[in-house]
C-alpha cells in the first residue's frame, strides 16, 4: 500500500528546460515493480561540477567515486538508482560505480571520471548493477530537456512527493536560471540524509568559485535540518554549471558579482532543505526552532539541533502538548553554555518562560492553539551572547516507527 502524501507537501514547481542539461527516468526493476528507479542526466560540453557529501566514516561507493571524480572538476553526467544504496558491499559496491559510470561514459561521449555516480535505499545488499546497464542505453537515447518531473520521481524512495524549486538571477545584465530536485525522507541530519540534490545552472562558473558557494550555501540550509538525527551514508549535494548563457566572464575568485546568484542559490539550497523536511516520515508538523543570545553562532546550531532532535520535544509537538518544560531539558543537554536563570522560552511569538521561571500571568491557549496548526516555531533566548541559527524539524509520530518497522518487507 502507498503511503499517504504529506500533509506538509508543496506542489513541484514547473522547472523549465535549462540549456546544457537533459534528463529522465525508467523502470530498471533494481529493487522496486511497476514504478521508474533509474535516472540519468546528461551534460553539455565543458559543464563544472562542485559537491559536498556525508560526514559519515562508512559511506557508500557512489560517494567515494564522486569525491575522486571531483577533482577533475567537469561533468558530463550523473547515473542515479533509487533502491539500493550502494553501501557496505566491498569490491562488488566498486564495481558497480565502476561499471555503470563506464556504460553511461560511452553513450555520452565522456571519461568515466566525468560521470557522476549515486545511489539510495536499501544499506548492505549488493547493487545489481547488470539490470542498470542494460537499462541505461533505452534511458540515454529518451533523455529530454523537459524531463524534470519524470528526474525527482525517479530518484524517490520513501519520499511521499517530488521534491524542486527554481530561481533565476543576474549575473552582470543576463539573467541566469538554477534548478534542482532532491530526494529525502528519514535517516535526515545531513552534516556537510539519505539524501541527495542535485542542482544546475547555466551560467560559467569556474569548479572553485562554485565550491565555496555549495558549501556555505549547504551551512546554511541542509545542515540546519534534522528529521531523526541520523546522518545517512549517502548524503550528496551536487552543483553543476553548464555555462550555456551569456554573461560577463566571472573571475577565479568570484566577488561581487555574483551577489544575486548567490541569494538565488541558497533560496533553492533551502527550498530543497525544507522540502526534505516537510516529507518526514509519518511528519504532521513542520518545526522551526530559533536560537539567538548565545555566545556563538556554532552554539546557537547545537542548541537549536538538541532542541530539533529531541524525542520528548518532538512528540509533545506531535502531540500538541505545550510542554516547554522540555524545551529547557534539550537546552540543558546540549553541552554548550546556558544560563537557567537568563533562558528566556517562547512558542508561537509568545515567551512561556523568562528568567528562570515561568511569565506571570502566562496564558497557554494562544501557545495551544499555534500547536494545532502545521507549522510550529520555538523561539529561544539564552540570554549569554549575540551568537543566533535558525535549524528546522518536524514531529515524531507513530507514522515514523510504522514506515521504519517494515522498512525493508
């Protein structure tokens, strides 16, 4: 039986065809019947690449192959397979990278080195990687400009809907375009969940230029996004520029002149995020929790990620139970400095707590009423410093142990 969508899902925005990309799906029957699990994408001529990728000690093959395949710094193509994840499975997993990067580099017309491998789904069983290279060529010969829709369905594997988002910028006086589509459900704390993005532009950017924007783009959306706490073996988030438009030569350094193309990729890095978010398993609520007086920006994050990956905090949201008082215990857990007697506690734009204790004459309707809808925000003031983050969740309900339970029957 299919899951139910979301309650918190947004519509797939139309994403139009970028120039210098070509994408699509089809059924390889790779662990899943009756639906596409195979995407591949192709990439004009002198496309750069930048990545950012699981923290983990125990990553899968794609990972190392995409890491060792950055530093040429072009891409051709990307080959994804919903299903398997391609992990902890020895010299097979290599081979696998190895094999399907070799049969989608003779379609295209590439080095091996220059196509760009992921995979997702189930951890520890080997990838049938045959059934994804006899598929690959059919795929290849069916890839569209328009086939976006066809790309984020394609890589889903417990996601209840696709995930995208566009946004154009100037560079100079042109205007360029940056879409993306991700995939992402549970086993969500990304620390740069499974999850992976993948992003293009068609402006002309050179690999290191791009790097630098992916990172500090990434600092500021995925990894302020927690769903179970748990870091995926596969996390990948892909940059690539197909430098298909015509704008002014941007420098090694970059500078100024990409301000607007940098706000337009951090909105569509956190659009992503937050669509991640939203399409938590067995997810009701979408929770934004704000930290600021701390005494850092960096203890400001643990503080919000303690509070955000709480159980108890998330379950009482769940439950629509205004129980601030474990705000104050995932505060406290963080390791960071706290002050009981400066914590200052809110829900919903009214302060619960103050100083220690609770705000005289303190009123849980409106707090109760703001826990009934879908989006709840947790405001929190340590009272210490000027360091502040801005981290996003969502609740923990029994949908989760469900989706979890019978993950792999």
């Amino acid at each position: 039986m299919a899951t139910p969508v979301s309650p918190l899902a947004v519509k797939l925005p139309e994403l139009p065809p970028l120039a210098g990309v070509r994408l699509g799906a089809t059924a390889a029957g790779i662990r899943y019947q009756g639906r596409t699990d195979l995407v591949m994408m192709e990439l004009a001529a002198g496309t750069t690449v930048a990545g950012v990728f699981t923290s983990s000690k125990c990553p899968g093959a794609p990972i190392d192959w995409c890491r060792a395949s950055l530093a040429g710094g072009r891409a051709r193509a990307v080959v994804v397979n919903a299903g398997n994840a391609n992990v902890f499975t020895g010299k097979a997993g290599r081979d696998a990278c190895a094999a399907s990067a070799a049969a989608a580099a003779r379609l295209v017309g590439c080095p091996a080195k220059q196509v760009f491998i992921a995979s997702t789904g189930v951890i520890g069983e080997v990838l049938p990687h045959e059934k994804l290279v006899a598929a690959l060529p059919a795929l290849h010969a069916g890839l569209r400009d328009d086939g976006w829709e066809a790309a984020a369905r394609g890589i889903m594997t417990t996601d209840t809907f696709p995930k995208g988002a566009t946004r154009t910028a100037k560079i100079g006086d042109a205007e360029v375009r940056i879409s993306g589509f991700a995939k992402g459900s549970g086993m969500i704390m990304p620390d740069m969940a499974t999850m992976l993005c993948f992003v293009f532009t068609d402006a002309k950017l050179p690999a290191g230029v791009m790097q630098a924007l992916l990172e500090k783009g990434v600092g500021a959306s995925f990894n302020c996004t927690t769903v179970d706490s748990d870091t995926s073996t596969s996390d990948t988030v892909l940059l690539f520029a197909t430098g298909q438009a015509k704008h002014p030569r941007v420098p090694a350094e970059g500078g100024r002149m990409l301000a607007d193309f940098t706000r337009a990729l951090d909105a569509v890095l956190l659009d992503l995020a937050l669509q991640v978010v939203r399409d938590g398993e067995g997810a009701q609520k979408l929770v934004r929790v704000d930290v600021s007086g701390a005494t850092t920006a960096r203890s400001a994050k643990r503080v919000g990620l303690a509070v955000a990956n709480s159980p108890l905090v998330k379950t009482a949201i769940a439950g629509e139970d205004a129980n601030w008082g474990r705000i104050v215990m995932a505060v406290g857990k963080a390791g960071e400095p706290a002050d009981r007697d400066k914590l200052s506690v809110g829900v919903g734009g009214v302060w619960m707590a103050r100083n220690g204790g609770v705000v005289p004459g303190y009123d849980e309707a409106p707090v109760v009423q703001h826990m009934k809808g879908r989006e709840v925000e947790i405001a929190i003031d340590l009272g210490l410093g000027r360091g502040k983050a801005t981290v996003w969740t969502c609740d923990l309900t029994h949908g989760y142990i469900d989706i979890n339970g019978s993950y792999r029957s």
